[in-house]
C-alpha cells in the first residue's frame, strides 16, 4: 500500500476565503503604521491636562473623552496585530510588529498613568461633585467610582507611573509563553496502521487526534504530543512561576489579603462565590463524570481507560461529517429562537468573514473570539468537519453576539462585564443548538450522539477549565505560603487535582500531569473558573427560553445590550438566574447527570 503525507499549508497558501477580512481593521498595513504614530501624538498630548483635573468638571470631562477616544486607537491598532500573530506566530514581521506595538501601548499607558492617580488625589467628595456638575460624565461614573472604591490599594503616583511604563514587561511571561507555543514547539510525526506518515501540532492535536476514533493513532498522537512537551517544561514552569510571583508582589504592594482577593476585584465577585463554584462543582459532578468514564471504557472495550482515552467517541460507528457550511446552516435554524436583530448579527458574522477557519502553520491554537469597539467581531477556529467543530463556532459567535450588541449600545468604557458573566452568551449558543438538534430527532443514535456534544461543552467547561481553575486555587495557595514553583511541583500538583476528581476509573501517566502546559489561561488571572460560571447560568437561562420563550429571550437580549454597564450578579437576576445561591450551580450539574442517564440508557 502508496504511504500517503499529509501536509500543513502555509499561511500564504490558505485561500482568503477562510481567513478573516483585516481590512476592516485597517485597509493597508501603512494605515496601521500611521495609527502607531498617532497613538504616541495622542498620548503625549493627554499629558496636557497633568495637575489639571481638580481644575473643575470641563476639565476632567475634556481628559476622559481624549482618553476614550485614544482607547479605541489603540483597542484596534492591537486587534489588529494580536489577530495576525495569531494567524501565524511564526512569521518575523509579525513578531517584530506584536513588539512594536506593544511598546507603544506600554508608553501610552505610562503617559496615561497620572489621571488615576491625581483623581485618586483630590478630596473626598469632589468627583462625585463633578459628575452632578457635568452631565456629560455620567457616562464616565461607572469608571470613576471603581476608581474611587480602588482608592486603598493605590500607590503614589511615581510608583503607579513607573508599573504601567513595565506594562510590556509584566506581559512578558504571557507572550514567551504563546511564542513557544506557537512559533517553537516541534511535533514529530506519527505513523497510523497502515504506515502513513501523519502531521501532529498543538492545534491538530488538540482539536483533530484527541477526537480520532482510532485508539492507536490517538495514543501514538498523545506520546508525540507528550515528548514535546516534556521537553519544554522546566522553561514553562519558570515562565508560570515568573507570572504567579508578579501577581503576588503586586498584590501585596497593593495591599490586598490576599491575590485572590486582588484578582477577584475587577470580577465582582465574592470569595463565597467563587469557592462555592470550584468545591460545589467538583463534589457533585465527580459521581457523573466518573459513571461517564466507566461507559466510555465498557462500550471502547478498553482494558484501561487512558488519560488521553477521556476525548475519544463513543460511539465510533456514527459520527457523520459535517461540513462548515453544513454546521453554519444547523446554528443559525437554532439560533431562530434569539429573534431577528440577534440571527441577522450570526449571518453577517457567517457570510462576512469574521472567521478565520483554516489550519494553517504557525497558526494559534484553540479558538476565541475579539472584538475590537468600532468594527466587528473576529473568530478564530481550526475547522476539522466535526460536529464538536459545530458547537465550537456557536460558542465563539455567542462571544461575538454579546460584544457586537454591546459595542453598539454603550461607550467604549463600559462594554465589558466581568469575566464571571462573560462565557453564559457564548455557552448559552451551545445549548441553544444541542436543545434545538435533540428536538429535531427521536433517533436513539441520533439523540445519544447530540447528547455526546453537549457533554463535550460540560467537559470543557465543567471539568477541563474547573480543574483548571482548581489548579490555580492550589497553585496560589502554595506560592503565598513561599512554597516554590518548579516543574515538579506543578506536575504533583496537577496530577493530584486529576486523580482526585477521577478517581480509580482513569489510568494517568506522566503526560496528565504535565496538562497544566497547555493551556494560556493561567496568565489571565482567575480566568479558568469563570467558564464554569458562565455555563452554570446559560444552562439555566437555556431552560427559562424553553420554559418561557420570548419573554426569556428578550430580558437576555437586553441583558447582552448592557454591556459591562451592570455587576455579573445584577446582569443575571436581571435574566431570571440568582448566582448567589448555591442551587443554582446544584441544578446546572443535576441537569449533566440526567444527559449521563439518558447516554447509559442508550447502551442497555
């Protein structure tokens, strides 16, 4: 038998039709290097109003409305960038340009830095004075009180300006780590039975072997896969170790408790709230889980169940392909149910290239979606014609959704929420389209099939980003304690957090414990848990629109529109869902052990 080479194509070779339109960011590369430019111009010229804020209302107001329009400059100069870096990280220019900007931002920042300080300055009372004074600040008085309420973890304004000039610097660690990742980390091949020689990567590997059916391509994948990471793991565990010591230090000057309280600040969100997220969850869906673990192993007739063996199909026989057209048309028949304004956003997304889709070298991993104020968003997948695929680009254009209607509807400083509300639109998409494609059908293959996705997004988020963000909690705790952070201790750490919540019923090798080198989250402060949050509550909006229907839909639609203009606890009671309390992370896991009963049934 011909052995056959499949090969990964360059990025000048991928046909523009799957890739994202750049040029809606910026028309020519010039017209970036302009905006470089300008950024530097405008920044400086903000330092006009130093030692003027306590000058009265106009004054402030003049300043905040040049810092918001410099916001936008410089949010679409970096998208702008970042997306091509991550389109492929291997290219020189684009590295060099990643660099370049992010001076410039670092530079602009400490010529910014001087307007939080002097108002943290003034006396008691007076911007509060201020916005009473001018109406044009209300738009700004989200902004200010945060501010106001930071006052105790300030420093002087030397220190503040010299910590936002190391802006680049702090980033570091992040960007080694994405540039190793994407730009260094070679792969070996593998052969299948048949002696083809097979591409691995970060991408393939991730998003096409961990999926593959056949158990000797996905372990031999999984041991390429490993072997290169075990070679890099004393350089990310001093890349980690590095982020982690500048959020303690920094948490710590600021004089906070503690670095998770410093880093659950901007969240809004209680202590309570997120220990109950990461404890709840794992106790009582670690029963499920298992129970999932030991079907997949009986019906896979696997002697032990592998570490790499948790991705694999069930039911190996049926998994029909799905082409992105395919998958496209299936999203938006479920999406119907969000209304007109919302589907219009999904096909404009679908038929204007806001996706990216192709494989191509260099290319960044995983998927995420931007979205740059201004413009429109942008998503990043790696497309492999799976029906996982399918629930992917939902939850990406679930991101998207919620950023388009809140750049539309708020100013640039208040369209964010809090990372705590940030994954329900994009989770809620997903279960959208599983509610939607096990309606459609009575088929026992069929409905066990669905079933099998809507678990991949409870595994993502429930188990893959919880245990995450249990590794953060364990990491954080050790590191505040002076205990010092090596390879060594990340992997014991990681593997007890795994062998904990799996129990017997999975065998772990080395290669579990080094999972914690694979994904970029832990340089996003206490990020991993929050997608546990978000689908804890879309599961439980999903089943107020079923119970419901347009009145659910549209307090959700308004919810999107208020952009970071609420709390996440106030944004949720708004669309009928109270975080607060703890039955509502208990009913979003009751409803994954119903999912696992209804897949065992299916295989009596």
């Amino acid at each position: 038998m011909e052995k056959t080479i499949e090969k990964r194509l360059y990025r000048s070779e991928v046909p523009a039709e799957l890739t994202w339109n750049l040029e809606d960011l910026f028309e020519t590369h010039q017209d970036w290097e302009s905006e470089l430019t300008t950024i530097e111009r405008d920044a400086a010229q903000i330092r006009k109003y130093r030692g003027k804020l306590g000058d009265g209302a106009n004054s402030l107001l003049e300043c905040l409305q040049a810092e918001e329009n410099l916001s936008k400059k410089i949010v679409r100069a970096g998208t702008y960038i970042s997306l091509q870096q991550s389109a492929d990280g291997t290219n020189p220019e684009h590295q060099g340009n990643y660099s370049r900007f992010a001076a410039v931002h670092s530079k602009a920042n400490a010529d910014l830095s001087f307007i939080e300080s002097e108002l943290l300055s003034l006396p008691d009372g007076t911007i509060d004075a201020y916005i009473k004074e001018q109406s044009g600040l209300a738009a700004f008085s989200i902004k200010l009180n945060e501010l106001l309420q930071s006052k105790v973890h300030q420093l002087s304004e030397e220190t503040e300006e010299v910590l936002a000039a190391l802006g680049e610097v702090h980033g570091s660690p992040y960007r080694v780590y994405q540039t190793s990742k994407s730009a260094d980390m070679d792969f070996g091949t593998i052969e299948d039975e048949n002696g083809n020689v097979l591409p691995n990567s970060f991408a393939l590997y991730e998003d096409r072997y961990e999926f593959t059916p056949n158990t000797f391509v996905r372990r031999k994948a999984y041991d390429s896969f490993v072997m290169t990471l075990k070679k890099y793991k004393n350089t990310f565990a001093a890349t980690y170790a590095t982020e982690v010591k500048k959020q303690i230090t920094v948490s710590r000057l600021r004089k906070y408790n503690s670095v998770t309280d410093m880093l659950l600040k901007p969240q809004h969100v209680t202590k309570e709230m997120y220990h109950n997220q990461l404890s709840i969850i794992q106790k009582e869906l670690a029963p499920h889980m298992r129970r999932f673990a030991a079907l997949k192993k009986r019906v896979l007739q696997l002697e032990e169940l592998h570490f790499c063996d948790l991705k694999a199909p069930l039911d190996t026989e049926f998994n029909p392909k799905t082409t992105y057209n395919d998958a496209c048309s299936v999203i938006l028949e479920a999406l119907e149910v969000m209304g007109p304004e919302y589907t219009e956003i999904m096909k404009k997304a679908l038929e204007d290239r806001w996706v990216d889709l192709a494989d191509n070298v260099g290319k960044s991993t995983g998927a995420f979606c931007s979205s740059p104020y201004g413009v429109h968003p942008y998503i990043l997948i790696t497309w492999q014609d799976t029906m996982r695929g399918a629930f992917v680009l939902a939850h990406e254009l679930g991101h998207a959704g919620h950023f388009y209607l809140a750049n539309k509807n708020q100013r640039i400083m208040n369209t964010r929420p809090s990372t705590y509300f940030v994954e329900a639109p994009s989770t809620l998409n997903e279960m959208l389209l599983g509610r939607h494609l096990l309606k459609k059908t009575e088929d026992k293959r069929m409905r066990r099939w669905v079933i099998l996705q809507l678990l991949g997004t409870y595994y993502h988020n429930f188990v893959t980003h919880l245990l995450e963000g249990e590794f953060q909690r364990r990491v954080y705790e050790a590191a505040e304690t002076g205990q010092p952070i090596t390879a060594k201790m990340l992997c014991d750490l990681k593997g007890n957090v795994l062998s904990s919540f799996w129990g017997d019923t999975v065998t772990f090798d080395e290669g579990a414990s080094l999972t914690w080198m694979r994904q970029p989250h832990y340089y996003m402060g206490l990020y991993p848990y929050t997608y546990s949050a978000g689908l804890t509550a879309s599961t439980l909006v999903s089943q107020l629109i079923d119970e419901e229907g347009k009145p659910a839909v549209d307090r959700w639609i308004e919810v999107l529109k208020a952009g970071g203009t609420k709390k996440p606890v106030d944004l949720l009671k708004d669309a009928g869902v109270d975080m607060t309390n703890p039955e509502a992370i208990r009913t979003a896991v009751a409803y994954v052990g119903t999912l696992v009963d209804e897949l065992e049934k299916s295989y009596e």
